[in-house]
C-alpha cells in the first residue's frame, strides 16, 4: 500500500477495513514532521513507515492520537519520536491496560473480529501511554505549516481531538463522526455539535478515519441527517 498525497503538506497511509486499519496520516514541515495516529499494531505503523521512506520523507517527530481505540493507539510503543493525546484519552488506555493485566488478554481479542485478525499470529497487545497530554487544544509550527490540535464533542467517543492542518485548509477527524462502539448508535445533539465544530473551521478537505477524504459539506450532511 502506498501514501496518498492530499494536499500540499498531507499524506495517507490508506485504511483497511479486514483489519479495521484508520488511515494514518502524515504532516510535513519545514523542520518538523507529525503523524496523526499511531495504528493498530506494531507492524501497522512499520509499513507505515516504510512507505515515508518509499517516498522519501522522514519519519515523525511527533504522533498526536486522535481518540483512545485500539486501531489508533496499539502501534504507541513503535513510533518514532514523541506521542500526544488529550487528558481523557490518557485515561482510557491506563483503563484498557488494566483490564488487559486484570482480565486476560483474551478479553479483548474478543471484542471484534477485526483485533483477532491483527493479532492472529500472537503478536504481544502492548498497551501504552503518551509522552504528553494536553487539554483543550495545542498548536504545532512545523515550519510553513502550522498544525492545531484540538478537543471536540462528538458522538463516536467523548475524548476525541481533531487535528487541522490550518495551511491546507485539511481537517483530520479520526473517527469522531461515528457511533459509539458496539451498536455505532449516534447521540444526535453531539453529531449536530460536531457538526457546528465543522462548520467554524470551514476546511476544503475531511478525512475520516476509515474512509476517503470528503468534503465538509457531506461529512455536515451525514451528520444531520444520515443516509437520508
């Protein structure tokens, strides 16, 4: 799989649904480099990495994570250079690690088919926690590229952090936009907030989490009013 260049300073690393992979993206700066997401695994963010050196582009300094599930966050303890994430995300994954430690690791293969097909050949689950957190939001000059990450109100979880790449007009939205896991219900008030968050940034370009880049104006349509 190769990235995909979306703009003057962004790349993709494209999702993958057997393994319910996020697409993993790719800032560019003058002197500095940030990923958003960190993958599902180890090898995820490996081939992720060999495909910035197919292109000729330096890994991370920074990786900011967009919210605390296991395909954004299972690769932490691979990537190079620092992690971030906001004061709630922090938190989750301290849970997860002590469920992991207390339950079992079966349970949380068991949560989905997906993570027993990322890690079917016992690959060890490695649970860890950022370099830095933040609350609110932080700002990133990456040199002729600066980079604001910042926490919203969504429906998919309640610590999620959009990243807007403010130069190319490209909001990075994990997966802020979906239903809680597992019934993916969505809470209408907070998809109708997200969609006022959206709307303020006024982006050329979105990009889900697993999903190509979109518009603003569907990304806004599918959240008032779904498939309707």
């Amino acid at each position: 799989m190769r990235l995909e260049k979306i703009s003057e300073h962004v790349w993709v690393y494209p999702y993958e649904e057997r393994r319910d992979r996020p697409n993993l993206s790719y800032i560019h700066g003058d002197r500095w480099n940030l990923a958003v997401d960190a993958g599902h695994s180890r090898e995820h963010v490996e081939e992720f990495y060999e495909a910035l050196k197919e292109e000729g582009l330096s890994l991370p300094d920074i990786t900011v994570i967009t919210h605390w599930h296991w395909d954004h966050t299972l690769g932490m303890h691979a990537v190079n250079g620092l992690t971030i994430s906001n004061e709630k995300t922090k938190q989750y994954l301290e849970d997860l690690r002590k469920k992991i430690k207390d339950q079992g690791v079966e349970s949380f293969l068991d949560l989905d088919e997906s993570i027993r097909e990322e890690y079917k050949d016992g690959k060890s689950v490695i649970v860890t926690m950022p370099d830095m957190i933040f609350t609110g939001e932080m700002m990133f000059d990456l040199g002729g590229c600066k980079v604001r990450a910042f926490e919203a109100l969504a429906p998919h979880t309640d610590d999620s952090t959009l990243i807007e790449v403010i130069s190319d007009e490209v909001l990075i939205l994990g997966d802020c936009t979906g239903g809680t896991f597992p019934d993916w219900k969505v809470d209408q008030a907070l998809a109708e907030k997200l969609a006022q968050t959206i709307e303020s940034i006024d982006p050329k370009l979105c990009l889900p989490g697993h999903y190509s880049p979109l518009s603003k104006e569907i990304i806004i349509q599918d959240l008032l009013y779904g498939e309707d």
